[in-house]
C-alpha cells in the first residue's frame, strides 16, 4: 500500500506523542521534529506508510538515547494480557465455535497499538474485547480459512505488538501449531513484539518463534533478513496481523488473511469499511496469485 496525503500530518503528530513520551526537553523535541519533518518532506509516496514509521522511530531512539524507549509499555501490556489469559481462553472454548473466537479476540487485542492510539487504557482493552464478541464479522474468510489450514504445510504468523502477541496466542491455539511459525520484529519500534516480548509471554513454549531482522512496524521484505524472506516465500499461507503488516504486504502475491481493526480513515478507505470496524479477510486464494 502507497503513503497518501493525508498520512503526512499523521506522520507529524505520531512523532509529536512519541518525541513527548521519551523527553520532556522541548528543544530536543523540536530538533527531532525538525528532521522529521525534513525526511517526510523528501519521502517517496509511492512507498508504504511503514517506511516513514520505521525512519520516525530510529530518529526517536537517537535522541532518547534509549533503544527501546517503549519497554515499560511493552511490558506492562504482556503483564496485563497474561492476566486476562485464562478468562479469554475459557470464552474460547466454551464459545462453540472456537476458531471465530480466536480470530475475534486476536482482533480485540489489535487495540494494543501506540503508534496509531498515542496512548492506550486497560479499559479500552476490555472494551475491544466485548466489542469483538458482538460485533459483525464475515463468514466467508473464516469457512475459507479453516479450509486453507488443511491444505497448507507452512504457515507463517505476522505479529504486531506486545500485549496483543497474548491474544494472537488464543488464535494460534486454534491452529495446527506444527506448522505455524509466529514473527516478530528484529528490533525495537514503538511497541511491536521482539523476541524478548515472545518469551515473556510464553508464547516460545507453544510454537516457533522467529523475527523478521527488521526495526520496521511492519513487515517491510527488502528491509528483512534473508533468512525470514526465505521462510516468507516459502510459506502456503500467511496470516497478518494489524495496519502495519497490512500497509506492507497487501500487495504481496502470497495467500494471506488479515486480521486488524481499522483505526485510520486512509485504512478504512483502502479496506473499503469504517473506521473501527473489525477486519479478517483474504487476499489472494489459490490459483489467483
């Protein structure tokens, strides 16, 4: 997906809250703003909204001094979720249809995302959560998606951030684990999952882990290893979780199912839903690709 317009002051207020969230040194916001603003100035629109993000975040970084300035929120929100766990997991199985739960509820914890939010409440968390149990939810790609599990023999999971990686857990719990493999990212950017986020929430004791050698938020291939574009090629089917990864590989010719809740009007318009809305969809099935 190309950068439109409209994201460019995104791009502004989002280093705006993260710069506010690190420093408290308004000249040392206003430097960093400034070089931002200069980057963004010189960017090509034709790439994905990601690029800027991961360009933005680096410069964060610098001026903190801190290479993970967003790891008390990291850990805060896997502490959180972990203790949400046993409840999420009993609405699963008690649901009746344990796969769609699953997917509702990795979508819930899509919530969990401070590069779109600025900031985000345990209460909006639980409000997600009851919200993704009622709220409409297509059909089709959930039949198709069962369906598409059988016939895979290597599928790969895009993970997103730190707290929602606890969520992806209830979905991946649904899936023939012996054949996932869930990705992070390769270094810290905002508050997306590292390895380290993996192996505080138990997620490494269930299926392999893997990241993805990029400090991207998203999952931007020439930015990647090698080693995770070969697992990426490789893989029968993939499922993306959240705007990041959906900015970067919409247009990959890959059997993928996205799984987000659309929180930015230039997403939801890209999607062809409203802002807010629950999103589990596929884009190019067998034979279309």
């Amino acid at each position: 997906m190309r950068t439109y317009l409209e994201c460019i002051p995104c791009f502004v207020r989002q280093t705006l809250e993260a710069l506010r969230f690190v420093t408290e040194d308004e000249g040392v916001q206003e430097k960093a703003l400034r070089e931002v603003i200069r980057q963004v100035s010189e960017m090509d629109l034709g790439k994905s909204p990601p690029v800027m993000g991961q360009r933005i975040h680096r410069v964060i970084r610098e001026v903190s001094g801190d290479e993970d300035p967003y790891r008390v929120v990291k850990v805060h929100f896997n502490l959180s979720a972990l203790r949400l766990y046993p409840e999420l997991k009993e609405l699963v199985e008690g649901s009746g249809d344990a796969l769609e739960a699953g997917v509702r509820l990795a979508i819930a914890g899509n919530v969990i995302d401070f590069g779109i939010q600025g900031s985000v409440e345990e209460a909006d968390v639980r409000e997600a959560i009851e919200e993704a149990l009622e709220a409409p939810l297509e059909r089709g790609p959930l039949e198709y998606f069962g369906e598409a599990m059988e016939r895979a023999e290597k599928m790969l999971y895009l993970g997103d951030n730190a707290g929602e990686i606890v969520f992806d857990r209830l979905l991946i719990e649904q899936m023939p684990r012996e054949k996932v493999t869930y990705v992070v990212r390769g270094g810290p950017v905002i508050n997306d999952a590292t390895m380290e986020d993996a192996r505080e929430t138990g997620l490494m004791e269930i299926v392999e882990v893997i990241d993805n050698g990029s400090d991207a938020p998203g999952t931007i291939l020439e930015t990647c290893s090698d080693g995770f574009r070969k697992r990426f090629d490789e893989a029968d089917l993939i499922v993306a979780k959240g705007q990041g990864n959906y900015e970067t590989v919409s247009e990959a010719p890959k059997e993928i199912f996205f799984a987000l809740k659309a929180k930015c009007p230039v997403i939801a318009r890209d999607l062809g839903c409203e802002v807010g809305e629950m999103i589990f969809r596929r884009k190019n099935p067998p034979g279309r690709v």
